[in-house]
C-alpha cells in the first residue's frame, strides 16, 4: 500500500496576515494606553481609566494570537508507511511518536470521535487524537491508517466511542 504523508505545518498565517494581526495588537495596545493616560495628561476626567481595560484586554488576546502566528513549529508531520507509523503535532509543545506496525497488537476506531486507540503486543496502549486536525486530513488518516492495519493483519475493532480515561 502506498505511503501517506501530511505536512500538517502548511497552513500557517501568512507573511501579510502576520503583519495585520500584529497592527491590530499595537492599535488596541495604544487605544487602552491613550485612554488610562488621557485623564492625567490632558485634564480629561470625563473618561475613566478603568475605561482602558477593555482595549488592554482585547490587545492581550490579539497579542497572544498573533504570537502564536509567529512562531509556530514547522515541523509537525503524520506519517503513516509499510514499517510505521510516525507523527509530530500539537498545539502546545509537540512530541515525536513512532510506532511499528509489528509492535502493535490491536486497533480500536471509534465512530463517533476522531481518534485512534493502538494497543501495543506488551499491553500498554496509547490514543492519537487527531482532533487538532483539519477534519478532511484526519478523515483520509483515519482511512489509511485501518486499510494499513487490515494489510498487516491486525484486529481492528470498531466502537461508537472510547470509554473515558479513569485515573486512579
């Protein structure tokens, strides 16, 4: 079967859209400054500097989006071949996993989430979730990843939903 492989760090802002959410974040940024300094500066006491919150706290959130635009990771792939399956993704500190293929033991696909449960020959087990991918690639992964796994010969079962995670 052939390899599928998805540059998931493509679809990133780009260079004229960084610029404008960064423009956005210095016009709030001044606004709310304008506002608590309009008082004492120029004599206006009509205007609250409690006023300057809102503009502050809209420059915060525009801050930390356009942040975020900045310096996402351009490393984040999913990988699925003949010997493994390897992926990097994440929102907030992405890690590399690989699995192989004859390490795996079992497959168990819900149909109502977006994840897949791998249950290793040793008994641990460890869920992808690939709700953090656009929903038409994590459909096409979830297809070749069990089309790879009736290849290989493993159980894949199929559930409406995964139990929930217990700790105890």
């Amino acid at each position: 079967m052939e390899n599928l492989y998805y540059n998931l760090s493509e679809e990133e802002f780009t260079k004229g859209r960084k610029i404008l959410i960064w423009v956005f974040f210095a016009i709030f940024f001044i606004g709310g400054l304008y506002v608590a300094l309009i008082g004492p500066l120029f004599g206006v006491y009509s205007v609250k500097p409690i006023m300057s919150l809102a503009p502050f706290g809209i420059s915060l959130l525009v801050g930390l989006v356009a942040t975020y635009a900045t310096i996402k990771r351009k490393d984040l792939y999913f990988l699925i071949d003949n010997d493994k399956v390897e992926f990097r993704y994440g929102v907030f500190r992405p890690k590399r996993y690989t699995f192989i293929w004859s390490d795996m033991k079992e497959i168990v696909m819900p149909h109502k989430e977006r994840k897949i449960k791998v249950i290793f020959k040793d008994g641990k087990s460890y869920i992808i979730d690939l709700m953090w991918i656009q929903r038409k690639k994590s459909i096409l992964i979830r297809k070749h990843f069990f089309q790879m796994a009736r290849e290989k010969g493993l159980n894949v079962l199929k559930v409406v939903q995964l139990p929930p995670n217990r700790k105890k």
